[in-house]
C-alpha cells in the first residue's frame, strides 16, 4: 500500500486550479505579444497549452515523474519571468531591457510560486491519504484564491496601456486641419530668446533633472506682446517636453507629448515660440510623463510683465513654491527659508505659485495655505489674471491647488519684518514631521507666529467688486458639459488599478468636449470625491460663473485651474477662441496619470501625434 502511494502521489486539486489560472492569465497577454513580437505570442500560447496539458496530467496521472516536471518547467518560467524584470532577457524587440511588473504578471507568478510548493510537497510525500471531506477542505483556498488571481491577471491582460491611441485621429477623405498647423505668427525675430537645456544633475548626493542645471529652472521674465521663443535641449536620458502652463499659446506649442508634439528625444531639440499676450504670474513644466518628471525637477515660473505700465510694486518676487526634487520637503526657489529684501513704504509684489506635487500615500497633499503675516494685503491677481478693486486684507489662508498661483500686494511696514508662512510640504507617512517653509521680508523683529489653520480661508467668490465680463454675462452658452470627479478600481494600462475618473472613465478613454470657434462654453464639475482637484484647462482660461449653483459676487475670476473641494459645485465657462486639440486634466499629477485627464477637441482639427507604447509619448 505504502509502495504504491510511493508510486503514484495524489493529484493535488489545488495546483491543478492554480496552473489553470497562471494558464488563463497567458492566453489572456498573447494577442498582445503577438503584435509586439510574434515569438513572444507564440511563447504565451505554448506556455498556456502547456499549463493545460499539465493540469491534466496532474489529475490523470499524478505520478512522482508528472510532478517533478511540473516543478522543473514552473521554476524555470518563474526564472526567465524574474529574468525579463531585471536584467532583461537578450532576444526580442527589446534585449536586456527589464520589462516592467504588472499586477498580470503578478498574479500569474503568485500562482506558479504557490504551486511549486505544492509540486514539492506531493515530491516529498508529506500528503497522507485523508478522507474526502478534508481533501475538499484543503482544496477550499486554491478554489477562492486562482479564480481571483485568475480575473485580475486577465483582466489587467485584456486592458492593456494603450499602443497609440490618437486624442482627435485624422479620417480619410475628411479635410481636417492638423495642430501642427496651429502655430503664431511666423517668419519675425523673437524679442525675448531663451535655452532651456533639460539635463541630469546631482545635488547633495541626490540626482534631480534640471533646466540649466538649476531646480528650480531660471525664471523667464518678459513683457506683455514679446514674440518668445524658447529652445529645448534635450540632454535627459529620457525624452520630454515643455508645457507653458496658464499662458494662452498657439496650441502647436503647447508642449504635450502625445497631443500637441512627440516628445522630445535624448539629444534632440525643439523649438516653441508664442506670443506673450497675457498678462501675469505663469510656470512651465514638462508635459511628459509628467508625474515622474515634475518632481524630479523640471518646473520653473514665466513672469509676463505689463507692457509700458509704471512700475507700481519696487519689489516683485516670484516664489515658486515645490518639493525639492526626491523629497517630501517644501522650499520656495530651492530653499525652506528665504530672506528677500525690502525696504520700509515699498510696496512689494509676491507672485505665489504653487508647485507641490502629492503623493499616492497623500494625495491632497497638493493644497497650499500660503499666509502673509505683519500687513495687510491685496489679492492682486489669481493665476496672473488681476483682480477687479481688491480689498485690503488681514491674515487669511489663501487655498491654491497644484498649479494655482496667488499675486500678493503689500506695503512694507515702517517698522518690523513681513512673513510668508503656511507652506508645507507632503508627508508619505502619517506619523512623518510636515516640512514647513517660510519667507522673511524685510529686517527687524518678526511678526508674531499665529495659528495658521484657525485663520479664515479667503473666499473668491465675493473679493473684490463686480466688472463686465463677457463670459460671465453671457445669456447664452453653445455648449453645456458636466464633468464628474469620481474614482474607484478598474482595470487600466495592463494591470489592476484604483483610477481618478471624469464622468466615470478614466484617461484616455474619456469623451473629448466638442467645440467651435467662437462657441461659449459653460461647465459644471462635480466633485464626488474626498479630496480636492485643480482641474486644469490649456489654451484657454476660465470665468469663474457659480459655486455649489450660487453665482460669484465679486470680482471677475479669471482662472486656468479652478479648484474644486469636497462635495463642491463649481461652473466656469470660456470663450473657445484658440483652436486646437487641448488638454483638460486634475493638476495633481498622480490625479492626471490615474486617469484625471481627457481633451477639448475644435471641430475640424486633427492631431498626427499619439499617445501610448508605439509613441512613447505619455502625457501625464
Ligand atoms: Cu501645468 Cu497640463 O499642465
Ligand atoms: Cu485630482
């Protein structure tokens, strides 16, 4: 009795479910092997068979020979998989080059482990005969847990990140206009000339990627009507791109990998040029795989001075306030603290831009309270579009999210210093200290510290007093669209994911918002979330029209990012005045590439670019 069982182990019901579920997963990923490189899919399809085969093997003839091959052959698979992650195998499109892991890969490796150590106790005869009742008992977790493994290794297979996918694909036959097109006036000598060079640099034993080996890159200052031209070189290891963010540029410049241009590659160059014609406090930043690439460093501010204005402000500082590249701490231009001169009875300009990224651990870490403390203040402008009559403020929290920018105006007081407090930066772990910043204008004592989060928040909707506004007065809108922030788990870019949505779907697989020239556009964003997003507009700017359905009652706003809280309503509306196929996206970054992201297409204007594997190009 004992020699026979020595002879023929029992079937284990459990690895033959587990290897049924590794098999599902690789039918599952060979269609797209096979238009990746047709060995590979034809590698996936025999690997599948041969899975299926052995699980039959296992259950008709569960001999000590079956489940010696069955762990020789798994083991193997599971070194050429753990192989392909790291070093890269040497034969395909892409030798020695590690692919990355996939929640797929994941799931199907997780079964072949576990079935070698069921391989291996069969082997060892460490499986006593035992009555039925037990046998199935044993069998209960591979029953619950393969066909999970299984859904989500499949599931994640047959969506995978896409190949190229265009945001408004050229037709056939349908005479369209191509954003390559779209481009300003051309053939005159820029007045403002810069270079940007995109490269590697290393920091206090820290590598970051910097424009002109600073982080934050220089800032580039210029004057309302400039033709501005702006070279990128790209120097980086990967490629990249520049996006002019809340500045109004022809949309062939607009920088986003995927829409607008393919990104940039190692070595190459590209050239943008657009005329400065707004007004204000702006940034730039890559639009290339944008949440990797913000914050390891390529942010820097564009400043559009008034044309022939009289200088009202002897000071103007521009704070551009971000993480310092690797890190969770907030500086402001590469520091905590910054000390920046003013005199007393001059009157100072802070162009505040927020560029703190969050975190996955914490993503409304984003949202920035800068206060300014030992005078009162205007908010002069919001996201560099002025403000119409501001008051004089006291101490208020001033809520910018990811991208957002605030223009403060003071006086410098006759006596003491001024203070730029309520910066902080992100924490990955709840019980990490929270970095803090500050700026100190000024000499003598400072003011007195004050609970920053017992302040009142500054409220747009009824600073300032009311102007003509030809979006908000408008009676008729053309076009009407809601978007609704939601998020929840989905199957997205080859693996299983909790994804940001609009309306449901995540990026690119959601809906462009279809518009003509000269049509008025009215949107209402729904947040049904528990966080914050800047929702994020290129090309265009916004007119802020009503917050949970209660029109504004101050001020026009004029924003690109309109903030939208909790449980918030807000309606904007612009003027579609500048063709192109334009970004609409959450400007927390890890918000965008979960799927926070999707397109304003103009009728009749098509792109050649895409985005996805073939390309490279990844917008966010
Ligand atoms: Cu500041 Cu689409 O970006
Ligand atoms: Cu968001």
């Amino acid at each position: 009795m004992s020699d026979q069982r020595l002879q023929r182990p029992l079937p284990s019901y459990s690895a033959v479910l587990l290897t049924l579920g590794a098999a599902a997963i690789h039918f599952a990923v060979a269609p797209e092997h096979f238009t990746e490189y047709v060995p590979y899919g034809i590698f996936f399809v025999g690997l599948g068979l041969a899975q299926v085969g052995l699980a039959i093997a296992l259950i008709f003839r569960p001999t000590r020979r079956a489940y010696a091959i069955a762990l020789g052959g798994t083991l193997a698979v599971i070194a050429v998989w753990l192989l392909s992650r790291t070093t890269g195998i040497p034969l395909g499109p892409r030798p020695w080059r590690a692919e990355e892991i996939t929640t797929t890969d994941l799931a199907a490796t997780l079964m072949e482990a576990i079935t070698c150590l069921l391989f291996g106790l069969r082997l060892r005869r460490l499986s006593p005969r035992r009555g039925h009742v037990r046998m199935a008992l044993r069998t209960l977790p591979a029953v619950l847990f393969a066909p999970l493994l299984a859904f989500v290794g499949v599931g994640g297979a047959l969506s995978p990140m896409p190949a190229a996918f265009s945001a408004a694909p050229p037709v056939t036959g349908v005479a369209s206009t191509s954003v390559t097109s779209l481009v300003g006036p051309q053939g005159a000598e820029p007045d403002k000339s810069f270079t940007l060079t995109a490269s590697v640099i290393h920091v206090g034993g820290q590598e970051a990627w910097a424009y002109n080996g600073i982080v934050p890159g220089p800032e580039l200052r210029v004057t309302q009507g400039d033709l501005v031209r702006v070279t990128l070189l790209n120097h980086l290891p990967d490629a990249t791109s520049i996006h002019w963010h809340g500045i109004r540029v022809p949309n062939a410049d607009d920088g986003v990998a995927g829409i607008t241009q393919d990104a940039v590659q190692p070595g190459h160059s590209f050239v943008y040029e657009f005329p400065a014609n707004d007004v204000g406090t702006y940034w730039y930043h890559s639009h290339q795989d944008t949440s990797n690439q913000i914050p390891r460093g390529l942010i820097g501010s564009l400043v559009v001075e008034p044309k022939g204005a009289s200088a009202i402000a002897q000071r103007d500082y521009t704070l551009l306030v971000h993480l310092l590249p690797n890190s969770d701490s907030v500086a402001v231009d590469g520091a905590s603290q910054l000390h920046l001169d003013a005199n007393p009875g001059d009157v100072v300009r802070l162009r505040i831009i927020d560029a703190i990224q969050a975190t996955t651990m914490n993503p409304d870490g984003a949202l920035e309270t800068p206060v300014l403390l030992g005078a009162q203040y205007t908010v002069a402008a919001l996201d560099g579009h002025d403000l119409h009559e501001p008051q004089l403020l006291g101490p208020e929290r001033i809520a910018l999210g990811m991208g957002q920018r605030a223009d403060l105006v003071f006086t410098m007081p006759q006596a003491g210093a001024v203070r730029l407090v309520g910066l902080k930066g992100v924490n990955t772990t709840p019980w990490e200290k929270q970095s803090t910043a500050a700026v100190t204008f000024g000499s003598g004592s400072a003011p007195a510290e004050v609970n920053v989060s017992s302040l009142p928040r500054f409220d747009l909707t009824a600073y300032g007093t009311p102007a003509p506004d030809a979006v908000y007065d408008a009676t008729h809108f053309d076009v009407t669209s809601q978007i609704v922030l939601g998020g929840g788990p989905t199957f997205r870019n080859g693996g299983f994911d909790f994804s940001d949505t609009f309306n449901g779907h995540a990026s690119p697989f959601i809906r462009p918002i279809h518009v003509r020239l000269g049509d008025m556009v009215r949107l209402r964003i729904v947040n049904h979330t528990q966080g914050s997003h800047p929702i994020h507009i290129h090309g265009h700017i916004f007119s802020v029209l009503a917050k949970n359905g209660r029109p504004i009652s101050g001020s026009p706003v004029h924003l690109d990012a309109i903030l939208v809280g909790p449980g918030e309503t807000w309606d904007v509306g612009f003027l579609a005045d500048n063709p192109g196929i334009w970004m609409l996206h959450c400007h927390i970054l890890v918000h965008a590439a979960g799927g926070m992201s999707m397109t304003i297409n103009y009728d009749g204007i098509t792109t050649p670019f895409t985005m996805g594997t073939d390309s490279g190009n990844i917008p966010e």
